[in-house]
C-alpha cells in the first residue's frame, strides 16, 4: 500500500445513489494504490481536468465521456468497476474480504473487513461485493436462495436483486417483522420466542429451517437495529444470523454491530452472503 498519494480520482454518483456501496468499495482500492479519492454527490456531471468515474445515470453522461479522462459506468455493474480498477489504478495487493462484527482493521463497508490473504475465515473475493461473488457462484444450474429477513426488512433481498441476473439466485424472500410472521410464514415455534425471544441463536435456525423448505441455500437473520429496541442482555446491534444449505449443517453466529441502523443492517446483510459464499 501507498502512503503518499501520487495521482487522484474523482468519483461521482447521482444525489440518490444505488451505487454508494460500491463508490466505497473503490475509494479504498484506489487509496490501497496510492491514488487520492473524493467521491461527491451530483445532479450533473461537471468538466474535470484528471481522472473521473461516474457510477448510475446522468441525463448529460453521454457527452461527459467525450472527454479521454471521463469513464461512466452502470450501477451494480461491479465487473465493469473491477475491470476498469484493474487497468487505470497502479497495482496494489489483492487482500481477502471478512465479515463480521469485528476485525483486525477499520471496516471496508459495515461487517466487512479487508485482510491479509490466507486469514482464517475470510474469503478472495478479489474486493467485490459478496452479492455480487454469491450470484456470480450461482450460475446458471447453481443454488437457489431464500431469505428469512426480520431486522433488516428485506435489504439483504434488495441488494442480491439491484444486481442484474439476480434471479438465477433468489427464488424468493420473507420478510417476518412480527413474532407472528415468524410462526405463521416459518413455522418458528411459540415456545422458542416466549422462552427465548425473537433476538437469539435458535430462533434464527428456526427460521432458517422455514427458509429452507423450498430452496437450496438459505440465510436468516433477526435482531436489534436500533436505535430502540433494546432488552437486558441484548443492547442495540445485536443481531442472530444463520446459515446453510438443506440437508447440510446449519451454521449460526451472535454479531454486536455497532453504528446506526442502516450500518447494523447492511452488516448483518453482509455477514449472512459472507456465510454463504463459504
């Protein structure tokens, strides 16, 4: 990695941009290569004199480009981003991605840490987006998914199908916000919530069960977001997330994210594609 920058990049997204992720996603790569980065929010793209990428829709893209150092790209298209980092940014080591609600450097995006390659349990995913590598996995025959959301309200869904191609991976998605839903959409047992509530390990396996009754590959997820919401033992940003393939063993981990809620809920989101793209 770099420490003093020796050219610089500009990035710019529209002021309601689908592609914010991914921007961070590549201001970090940029700055792991010695390349300054400001990402700004625009309604129209303006003249630049250096290197510049836009990421979504402008109404005046197409003549912004005419210019050599100007690139524009699609939002959620992360293999044009990727191609496009390859051949303009100077090289700079490929780290593996973790996802979790703690590692050994400052977070990439919320629940994911980049690393060095080899680190126990984390993933080469080459810097992309763990959606992105999921559907990428998936192929044409690959496995379908299904989400059993609660605290995240369906967002795990709404970044696996931004993407497109997505259906040759979702089959389909729960959002069970209630204890009801819980019970009548998953079959989660009235015991296990009056017993141990809707936050804990087995009734996100419980709900992971549910998810698992007609798809291949399932993730569930449900916990505090905040930023009420709290109850002894379980503050804000704790979150239950589980994971498996049917007729294969279910895996299911207790994270403490910390940040505001939409930060809690992408990285529970991130954890749980993290999970299944192991």
């Amino acid at each position: 990695m770099t420490d003093t920058p020796t050219e610089s990049l500009q990035i710019f997204l529209p002021m309601r941009p689908a592609a914010l992720p991914d921007a961070q996603r590549l201001a970090i790569w940029a700055r792991r290569a010695g390349v300054d980065v400001r990402v700004g929010l625009v309604a129209t793209l303006p003249v630049c004199s250096g290197m510049a990428l836009a990421i979504g829709e402008f109404a005046n893209a197409a003549d912004w480009i005419k210019s050599a150092s100007c690139t524009h790209l699609s939002a959620g298209d992360w293999g044009g981003l990727r191609d496009w980092a390859r051949a303009s940014l100077p090289a700079c080591p490929t780290p593996w991605s973790l996802f979790n609600d703690r590692g050994p450097e400052p977070e990439i995006l919320p629940g994911e840490y980049w690393v060095e390659s080899g680190t126990t349990a984390a993933l080469p995913l080459q810097m992309a987006p763990p959606e992105w590598c999921l559907l990428q996995q998936a192929g044409a025959q690959g496995p379908r998914l299904a989400l059993a959301e609660s605290c995240t309200g369906g967002g795990l869904a709404a970044r696996i199908t931004a993407l497109s191609g997505s259906s040759a991976l979702l089959r389909h998605g729960f959002v069970t916000y209630s204890n009801a839903a819980k019970v009548q959409w998953l079959q989660v047992q009235e015991a296990t919530l009056a017993q141990l509530g809707a936050v804990a390990e087995e009734t996100a396996l419980e709900m992971l069960t549910g998810a698992l009754r007609d798809a291949d590959l399932a993730a569930a997820i449900t916990g505090i977001a905040g930023p009420g919401g709290a109850v002894p033992g379980k503050p804000v940003g704790t979150v239950c997330i589980a994971w498996g393939a049917r007729n294969a063993g279910a895996q299911v981990r207790i994270c403490h994210f910390s940040g505001d809620r939409w930060s809690v809920q992408y990285a529970a989101g991130s954890v749980a594609l993290g999970g299944c793209s192991d």
